[in-house]
C-alpha cells in the first residue's frame, strides 16, 4: 500500500469511529429524555438491491405518539444505521416475502403500545429503545482496529 492509501485508509476508519462515537453519544443523551406511551403506526420489509442485483429485507417501523397535546409520527427504532421506508425507484422495493413480513408483525403489530422517548426541545426527534443498534459496536469496533491498522503502516513505514 502506498502512503496516499494508507492515509486514505486512515481517513475512512476516523469517520467510521467517528460516526459510531456520535450514534452512542446520542443513545446516552436520550437516555435522559421523558417519555410517553405511543403506538406502532406501521411494520413492514423494505427490500433494497445491491450492486450485484441481490435483496436484503430491512425491518421498518413507525410508531406514533402525542406530547402536550401534539401528535407525532417517527420510524427510528434506535440509534445507528436507519432503514428509508420505501425506495424513490420505481421496481426497487418488490413485494414482500411473506415469512419475514409475518415475524415482524407478530413482533411490531399495528396499534401495540410501545414507550417512546423524546427530545423535550424537538418532540418530533424520538426514539423507541435507548442503546443503540449492535451494528455501531461493529462499526465502532472495526474503525478502531483499522485506524490501529492504517496508523502502524503509516508510522512503520518512516
């Protein structure tokens, strides 16, 4: 690896950490936030192709809930990587399979109570479960070990 791409490297596994760092920051500040019942609003599979023309099934929910009186509607489950509800391609969201559909209602039915914790100073800004996704401990986790990785070629090879 030349110099250019280790620092490169570098760069990539920094915003990685850093991007992880500010996912766990903001679990632990809504872990002081209040919270309100709300209710499931939606539960379906978004499908989202890859380069290689191969699908993955994403888990969506929203939910709603009120505070002060005002109603409000949000689909972050958690903090770390979101799932967008459907695609703006046409033919890039196909019908659902219908066994993943299935889990995912029993698990998020229309109209379950669920504790939802909001911002005091932005209700609309919400979440359903206060740590984040296990996704940003991997990201977390990798970023460190290739910033590790990068900075010892970096330095190793002066």
């Amino acid at each position: 690896m030349n110099q250019f791409e280790q620092v490169a490297f570098s760069l990539v596994a920094t915003g990685a950490s850093v991007y992880a760092l500010a996912q766990i920051g903001l679990a632990i500040r809504a872990s002081r936030w209040p919270s309100v019942e709300g209710e499931i609003a939606q539960t379906r599979l978004v499908h989202r192709l890859d380069a290689d023309g191969y699908t993955t099934d994403y888990p969506y929910v929203a939910y709603r809930y009120r505070v002060d009186g005002r109603a409000f509607r949000n689909d972050r489950v958690r903090y770390g990587p979101s799932v967008a509800p459907s695609s703006i391609l046409p033919g890039v969201d196909p019908a659902p399979k219908n066994s993943g559909e299935d889990s995912l209602a029993r698990t998020y039915p229309d109209g379950k109570p669920v504790r939802v914790y909001y911002n005091p100073r932005d209700p609309a800004d919400s979440v359903l479960f206060l740590a984040p996704d296990w996704t940003v401990w991997v990201i977390l986790a990798a970023g460190i070990v290739f910033l590790y990785a990068g900075l010892h070629s970096i330095l190793g090879a002066r």
